[in-house]
C-alpha cells in the first residue's frame, strides 16, 4: 500500500530519542526521496504537536480499517 502525504502511519518501532513508542499513530506531512522516508507529526487527541521527526519507511505502516486506537500519557522530560 503506498503512503500519501497527509495518511495516518503507525509507528512499527521505538523511537527512543523522539520518546515515541510503536503503535503510536501520526500524520505524514512530507515524503523523502519517493517513499525511503517519511516526515511525521504526532500530536495528543487535543491537537498538540508532540513530535515531528523523520521516520524510515521500514519504521512505520498504513493504519487499516483493523486498527483500534490506543491511549498512553506522553510524559514531560
């Protein structure tokens, strides 16, 4: 499935240094080198930005119609 700018991505990994965790869903807002990686935005359910970091394609996958949302805190550092 190809990955537009603007879908919803699931995170398949941590990413540690963006305290970012798998199964946290963002927003593709731009896409590197024809889909090798992607810029992300995660935000809270309220809109806030929590990160916005550059994800390799091997790091995140489509949401699907399968998928249920999932909440954790994100804790200040």
């Amino acid at each position: 499935m190809t990955i537009k700018e603007h879908d919803c991505v699931v995170l398949t990994r941590d990413l540690p240094a963006e305290k970012l965790e798998a199964g946290d869903v963002g927003t593709v807002i731009h896409i590197h080198r024809e889909g090798e990686a992607y810029e992300v935005e995660f935000a809270t359910l309220t809109g806030e930005t929590v990160a916005i970091a550059t994800v390799p394609a091997t790091t995140l996958r489509p949401v699907t119609r399968r998928d249920i949302t999932h909440v954790r805190e994100v804790h200040a550092a």
